[in-house]
C-alpha cells in the first residue's frame, strides 16, 4: 500500500485530543484506494511516507512562526498536499486582498492594529454598527470577536476588522469544496442561537446543501484566482 502521512496538532496542543477520531474517519475510504494514512504531528513531519497531506494540521495559528518555518524548508522531493507555497499564502488572510485584486468579491477588510480608534473608522467606513475582529492568522474563530458600537475594544494586533454580516446568522456560512479542480460538495454552517461563531465547538450545524449554479460559477472563480493549483479547497459563501 501506498502510505500517506497527515499533518496532525502538535503534542500537548488543545486540538490534539480530537484530531485521531477525526482522521480515523477518513482510513476507510483512502484504504480502499491502496492508501495507508499515518498521523504525524506538523512539527515533526519529517517522515518517508509516498506524500504528506495537511489535512489537519490544526492549531497552526497558535505557533505561527514555526508553522511557516515548516512550510518554508519542505524538502522538494517530499510531495506536499496542497503545496507549500499555497499552505503559507492561505495561512495569513492578508490573501483576501489578492484575490480582490483578481476579481474576487470579498466582505470588506481593514487589516491592522484593532483598538479603540481603529474600530471607530471601521464603523463610518463600513457603515454599521457590527463589527467582527479577528486574527489575521487564526483558525476556529480563535479570539474573533462581535463588537457593536460604543462597546470597548480589546486591543489586538495584527486584525482584521469587518462589518457583521447578519446573512452568517440568518442563513449560515456557505463552503463548496473542491478536489482536485472539481466541485465535490457543499455544507452549510449555522451558529446556534445567540451565537455569531459557526464552529461545532460553539454549537453550530453543519448540513450538506446543493449550490445554487451562480454560487458554484463564483466558487470556481476563486479557485481559478489562487496563486497555485490546490488538490482540495474551500470557497466560502458570506450573505
């Protein structure tokens, strides 16, 4: 068989608990194919597996730096899925404004330093009176934050502030996902009730859903945008 290794949390790290059953999962369907998976933690993925996918490499956003320094001195002849290249241009949203410079309908972003000022612009220049801050690098929603108006913000660095878009409330947030350049299948994430975070850990739903064609047009537009050809990604439908 041809042996695959996956990028797991790093030991000790809070996902690292969950990721196993997570992975076991997937071992049915890729051992029907011939292929063997093998979880390596992605601080130590230093294996002699056919090829590397990192498919939950989870927790990244936690040691940034060593994260990219992993990404950056990937052997050559190691396959990795997707490509390095691609895995460190996803993994600050800062890519967000090359795909807008692609023709990429994005939620509008002010990146920087988020305080009380910041937010005070973001709010006349989105017009609205909900923002949503969050991380540049992040993942599950790690230290995102719903502000509304004359609340305090909390002063982080390196965010992103956007304008709350009551479409991810009402009608969830929508992800088509591709596999090696074609559609595969669609969920929807809705956020339990008073709650604007989507993630199951928050209590939200995940259901399967059929794209409207305009929505899967869109999708396959970004995915067309990005820098290098993905094995699989995910293009994500707000409002």
């Amino acid at each position: 068989m041809t042996t695959i290794d996956v990028l797991m949390p790093v030991a000790g790290n809070a996902y690292a608990a969950t990721a196993p059953a997570y992975l076991d999962t997937y071992r049915p369907a890729f051992a029907a194919h011939g292929l063997t998976l093998n979880g390596v933690p992605w601080d130590e993925a230093a294996g002699t597996a056919d090829a590397t996918l990192a498919l939950f490499a989870w927790g990244y956003h936690l040691d940034v730096v060593r994260w990219e320094e992993v990404l950056a001195r990937w052997p050559s002849d190691r396959p990795l899925l997707n490509p390095p290249s691609l895995l460190r241009w996803n993994t600050r949203k800062t890519y967000l404004f090359e795909l807008a410079d692609r023709g990429v309908p994005i939620v509008p972003s002010i990146f920087g330093d988020a305080d009380e000022d910041s937010a005070a612009r973001a709010f006349d220049a989105f017009g609205c009176d909900e923002l949503v801050i969050k991380p540049q690098v992040s993942g599950g929603s790690h230290k995102t934050v719903r502000v509304r108006r004359g609340e305090s913000v909390a002063p982080l660095s390196d965010a992103i502030l956007q304008p709350f878009l009551q479409a991810v409330g009402d009608e969830g947030e929508l992800s088509l996902l591709f596999v090696g350049g074609l559609f595969s299948h669609a969920v929807r994430k809705v956020a339990a009730a008073g709650e604007f975070r989507i993630q199951p850990q928050f209590g939200g739903v995940l259901t399967r859903f059929k794209p409207a064609p305009e929505q899967l047009a869109q999708a396959k537009r970004v995915v067309a945008a990005l820098p290098a050809p993905p094995l699989y990604a995910r293009s994500i439908f707000c409002g």
